[in-house]
C-alpha cells in the first residue's frame, strides 16, 4: 500500500559568515545623536548669523541709539559727614541719612508710551498706562506715602517737564523712599546727608551751618558758616566709588537700579568743643532777657575758665535758628565777641591798674590827689560825678572809676611802658581762637600817639576789643598773670575713634603772680558797698554773689555818632572773675547802647551777677571762706 507524503515546514538555516541587515546592540543610537547634534549646531551658528545681521545691518541704528542714551559712569561717593558736640558729648550738629527722589522724565514717556502700545497691538486684558498715566500715579504714590511732604500738583508738574533728569523731593526719609521706589522703580533714590542741630539756636553763630550743594563734586555737605565751614576739611570724609549708568550727557541722571561695584565712604572727624551745651543755653537766654529789659541794641557774652582759657559760653542775644539758617541775617551768622570790636571804656583801666603795680608806682593805699578835671589838647576829661580835689587811695581810683586819676597814674607809667602792657595783654592781634573772621581789634601805632592818644587809651577810648580779647585780658590776671590764648575746640576725634586732644596754647606772662593777685583784691572794692557810706561804694555793687568774693571791672563809653563822640549812646561792659579768692571763671559783657536804667543806672553788673549765680550752682564751686574786706577808697 502507498503512503501518502506530509509537506513540513521548511526551516531557514543561517549561513555562517554571511553578515546581517540589522547593526550589533546600541551603534544605530549613537549615529543618530552624533546627526542630531551636527544638525542642531548648524542651526545655531545659522540663527547666530541672522542675529548679528540683524544687530549690525537690520537693527544697527536702534541699537546705537539706544547705546547713545545711556553710559556707565564712574561716581565719587562721599564719606559721611563727623559731627560736633559740647565738652560733655551732648550732640550739637550731626548727619543723618536721607534720600533725595528723583526721575527721569524723558525716559518714563519712551518706555511707558511704547509698553502701552505694545499692550494694544497684543490685545492685552488690562490696558498698560503710558507715559502720562504713569506719572499721574506715581505722583498720587508719592503724596499717598509723603503727606504734606510734597504737592501732588508740584510733584506732576516736575514730572511733565521736558528734561532727562530732576529731583522730585529732595530729602526723603528712608522707609519711605523705599516704599515708593519698590512700587516704582524707574523712581531712583540717591543717598543724602542732612545736618541736624537739636540745638536750634544753640551757639548757632559759633557752630554755623552746612548745607547741600549739587555743584560740589561729588555732591556733598559743604559747611557754609561758623565751625563747619572753618573746619571743613576735618570734618569731612573721604570718598567712596561706585559705577552706575547714567543718562548720556547727563552724569547726574543715574539710572534708577544700575548701582554697582560699591566702595564703601570713610566717614569725617568729630569735633568736641569746650562749650558747656547747658551753660551756654542759660547765658544766651540771660543775655537775651536782659538786652531786652535793658532797651539795648544787642549784647554778647563770653565765660572762659580761668586755668585754660577754654571758652565754656559765647553768646550773643539774637542767635539765628540752625534748622531754619535761610532766614538768618549776615550779622547773626557773626560771632560778635570775636567779630566786632568797640571801644570798651572803663574795662581797660585794667592795664593802668597793672602796670602802675607792676613798676611800684603805686600800692592799693596809695593816695593820689585827683582834681575834677583834666585839660588836653581840644578836649577835657572829667570824672563821671562832680567833685573838686579828692584824696583818692588808688583801690578808690579803680572803684570809683576815676578817669581822672587813672590818667595821673598812667603819666607816671609812661607812653612806652603802657604800649608794652597793652601787647603783653593781648590787645590789636587776634586772639586765634579758632572761628572765622575774628577781629584783632585796634591799637594806634606807637609811633603815632600824640598827647590827646594817650589821654584816651589808659580810659578805654581811642582803641578797641572784641569781648573775648576782654575777657581774655581779665583771664590773665585771674591767672596769676598769665594769658593764655583762648580756644574753642577742646580735641578731634577721629574715623578710628581716637581722641587726639587740640594743643593748648603757651601762655605768655602779662605780670607777676603778686601784681595779679594785688590787683585782683584791689578789683574787689568795685562790688563793694556799705550802707549810709557812698564813699566806700563802687560802681558795680549789682554784681555781688552773696558768699562768694566777687571782683570785677565796670564801663562805659561813648559811641562815635556823625564823627563825634555821642552824649547818649555808649558801649555799657562788665568784666569779672567769680571767685575772686580762687578764680574758676571770668565773666566777659558788653551792651550797645541800653537806653533803660535800673537802680545802679546803664549796668551790666546785675548780668553778670546772674550769671555768676549760675555758675556756682552748675559747677557747685564752693563759697569763699570769708567775705571781701571794706577797702577804703576816698580819704577824707
């Protein structure tokens, strides 16, 4: 029997050494990715290509206008300013931070105006404000933030102005300048510094002002007046950098944000002066009410301490207002005790007084035999009561401030003997005290005195002083007869907190230590008074301080009025020395011309007792051991 044949399915049988149509394991990825990544850097050296077409041949005028527009600058940033204080620390003028806000007009319309147009041309849900719209809301900002600051008004004004740059509020403090730059920030803020004076018109003509000023470079506090102006350079810092981009042709206009690569400022000196911040309030306040009360034109003061001449009080009774300078006159910029001299009258007797003991011409008993009158060449000097011949001690002559008598005294002295002690005091040079124009006052050139020169000067007319040269000539002798020069800034401090003290000034020697302490004692018969006795009064017994020893000088003389010397207006001084057993301070006064009298007439001696009380109080200077002895004056 046939068997019938099953057709199997054929199996494919692989040739060895035949190779297949597929690549061994992964070779087909990495040729890919090496295709891929040719084909990609060919297209971004080719979009490379199109965009610097377009920069240097499509684009080219935009992109050099707009490089045209703005400019990195390099700006000096400058140190802050050091401040001043009284003796005791107490602030009298310091910076603070603060911004000044400003814009560039200009450039809010062209970015503002063409996002607005951007935003149309897209479709945009909320319309973006343009140009004007922006500054209507920045201004609303910033009265929203600043309050009665700013004038919304003013601040819109400023800017639609057709200017690149402008300052919107010049003095912003920082919270708030921040607040308003982080909702706008095309707003820039530019650091500032604004001087304080807590003080008001503390020592204003002493300490002056500074002030900003933009055309400083870099912009900066400049001192204007008084010791931050005299000491500028010392109390400002040094500079810092820093690089912004700014507004072409405008180095002002920075670029709200650009700030960068920043070096920090060094920051000034610190100035520490001698003058009592509490002391020189109640003398200026004294001094006021009194010039006030008296009817007098104005009035100064000077308290200087006996030992170092540090001058602790300068006062003048109208000081101008530091927070408020723009409104200050010139003259109440000037400090007038070293500024304005005048002719001091019977204050100067001093000099007589001390050269006559000096050169043992006379004692304090002394008596002189002193007429009514004297007669020189076209005038007469009289005493300032009527009397016939007086047998005068010559303490009396002091006292009772006899001109005719300190005229005897002063012959005897001698023309050439008297200009000597008139140097040695001090008096026609400047005293260097350290303030801006200061006076050195007058004294006619040796050379040119002639009889009538010198019956002037030995009763104080015919030269003139400042007060502080005044005051310095009783400082001399409170000193034991030595006059040491006066100053007012006691040391500087430095960046790097060191003190470094100012250098006292070498004292010259005016008399001896028993010549000073004679006329000292002698000094003290002009406060004195014995009730039912007026020959044993003198002329400033208003200046007396209950347990205290008091000596002191009084004056008077007449202003220059058409050429001629005035019957009714006078310079009215005191000087004195509190206490006189053992000086701690001396008391320098002057009055222009006080047209009200009190008990003891036309008087600075009720000032100075006023001051003099606050002094013992203050410095709690302990009372003298024993009262004045009643020196005998007129014998009879």
């Amino acid at each position: 029997m046939q068997r019938s044949r099953t057709s199997r399915p054929v199996r494919s049988r692989s040739v060895r050494g035949a190779r297949s149509s597929r690549p061994p394991g992964g070779m087909g990825n990495h040729r890919t990715r090496t295709v891929v990544g040719r084909l990609m850097l060919v297209v971004m050296l080719v979009a490379a290509a199109v965009k610097l077409v377009e920069v240097q041949i499509v684009n080219a005028a935009e992109f050099s206008a707009a490089s045209s527009r703005q400019r990195s600058t390099p700006q000096e940033l400058p140190g802050p300013r050091g401040s001043i204080t009284d003796r005791n620390s107490a602030l009298l003028a310091f910076s603070s931070q603060v911004r000044a806000l400003y814009a560039l007009p200009q450039r809010i319309n062209q970015e503002w105006d063409k996002l607005a147009e951007e935003g149309k041309a897209k479709g945009a849900k909320e319309p973006v404000p343009n140009g004007e719209e922006r500054k209507r809301l920045i201004a609303a900002k910033m009265k929203q933030v600043l309050g009665d600051q700013v004038d919304e008004k003013d601040l819109l004004d400023k800017l639609r102005r057709e200017v690149k740059y402008v300052v919107l509020v010049p003095s912003v403090e920082p919270g708030k300048a921040r607040e308003i730059t982080k909702a706008f920030p095309e707003i820039g803020a530019e650091s500032r510094e604004e001087r304080q004076y807590p003080g008001g018109t503390l020592a204003a003509d002493v300490i002056g002002y500074a002030n900003w000023r933009t055309e400083d470079k870099p912009g900066r506090l400049a001192g204007l007046e008084g010791l931050e102006s005299y000491r500028n350079q010392l109390l400002t810092g040094k500079n810092g950098k820093r690089i912004v981009d700014t507004v072409a042709n405008n180095e002002d206009a920075v670029i709200p944000g650009s700030e960068r690569e920043q070096i920090p400022p060094t920051p000034g000196s610190d100035l520490e002066l001698t003058v009592d911040a509490d002391l020189q309030y109640r003398v200026q306040q004294l001094l006021s009410d009194y010039v006030r009360r008296a009817g007098a034109r104005n009035g100064t003061a000077v308290v200087m301490d006996v030992k170092t001449a540090e001058v602790y009080a300068l006062a003048d009774d109208k000081p101008y207002d530091l927070k408020n300078f723009t409104s200050a006159t010139k003259e109440q910029m000037n400090p007038f005790a070293v500024t304005s001299p005048f002719e001091p009258g019977s204050v100067n007797k001093i000099v007589t007084a001390a050269a006559g003991i000096e050169y043992g011409l006379v004692t304090p008993t002394t008596v002189l035999n002193v007429p009514g009158s004297l007669n020189y060449p076209g005038y007469t000097v009289s005493d300032a009561w009527d009397h016939g011949l007086e047998k005068m001690t010559f303490t009396g002559v002091l006292a009772k401030s006899s001109n005719v008598g300190t005229l005897l005294t002063a012959k005897e002295i001698g023309e050439d003997r008297y200009a000597d002690m008139l140097a040695k005091f001090g008096l026609g040079k400047k005293t260097g005290i350290g303030l801006p124009g200061e006076s050195a006052g007058t004294v006619p050139p040796r050379s040119q005195w002639s009889q009538s020169t010198f019956g002037n000067l030995p009763i104080g007319q015919g030269l003139n002083m400042t007060v502080l040269q005044m005051a310095g000539m009783y400082q001399a002798i409170a000193n034991d007869g030595v006059r040491i020069p006066p100053r007012i800034v006691r040391a500087e401090i430095g960046p790097d907190k060191q003190r470094r003290e100012e250098k006292r000034p070498d004292g010259v020697r005016v008399v001896s230590p028993e010549t000073a302490k004679t006329v000292r004692d002698m000094m003290r018969a002009v406060v004195q008074q014995v009730p039912g006795k007026p020959d044993l009064r003198g002329t400033g017994p208003a200046a007396a301080l209950e347990g205290y020893q008091i000596s002191g000088k009084t004056g008077t003389a007449q202003q220059v009025e058409n050429g001629r010397y005035s019957n009714t207006k006078h310079w009215i001084t005191f000087a004195g020395m509190v206490p006189a057993d053992n000086p701690r301070f001396v008391v320098g006064l002057m009055l222009d011309a006080p047209t009200e009298g009190g008990p003891d007439g036309k008087s600075a001696a009720p000032l100075f007792h006023e001051i003099a009380s606050y002094l013992v109080q203050r410095y709690r200077i302990p009372v003298s051991p024993e009262p004045s002895p009643i020196q005998n004056l007129i014998v009879r």
